[in-house]
C-alpha cells in the first residue's frame, strides 16, 4: 500500500492481516460496542479503491466485490 494512508497499514496483534483477520477485528469490535452501549460504528471510505487491504471490497476490473467483512455482517450484528 502506498499513498498517504501507507503507514495505516499495519498489523494488529492478534489478527492476521488478510480478509478473515479484517472480518475477525470488525467482528470483535461490533461485539464490544453492543456490550458496551456504542450506539454505533462508521467504518470510513469502505468502498474507496485506494484502501485496498482496508476496504470491504475487492476491486478487480473496474468491479468491487464483497469481501468476508460484508459476507458476514449480518451475522456480525445479529440482524
């Protein structure tokens, strides 16, 4: 990744830096905030192709697919 959000990508301990480990942190992160009251998550840009590892999609093509993130984010919030 490169560009100015470069030294956002980084590992975070615990998670794998793949797809599965991006829907595994959104997955806890949800979990938490309904334990905990958070009225809410605004994940930031997720359809913006320059994130790449961080978007929701991935983009080959001109043509954005869903990645394990969105798969599963009825799950993730119980709706």
């Amino acid at each position: 990744m490169d560009g100015p959000f470069a030294s956002w990508n980084k590992k975070v301990k615990g998670y794998k830096h793949d797809q599965q480990g991006q829907a595994d942190i959104y997955s806890d992160v949800v979990s938490w905030g309904k334990t905990h009251g958070l009225a809410g998550i605004r994940y930031w840009a997720p359809d913006y192709e320059g994130w790449y590892a961080m978007s929701m999609f991935e983009f080959a093509n001109k043509k954005g697919t869903a990645k394990n993130i969105l798969e599963n984010h009825k799950e993730i919030i119980g709706k």
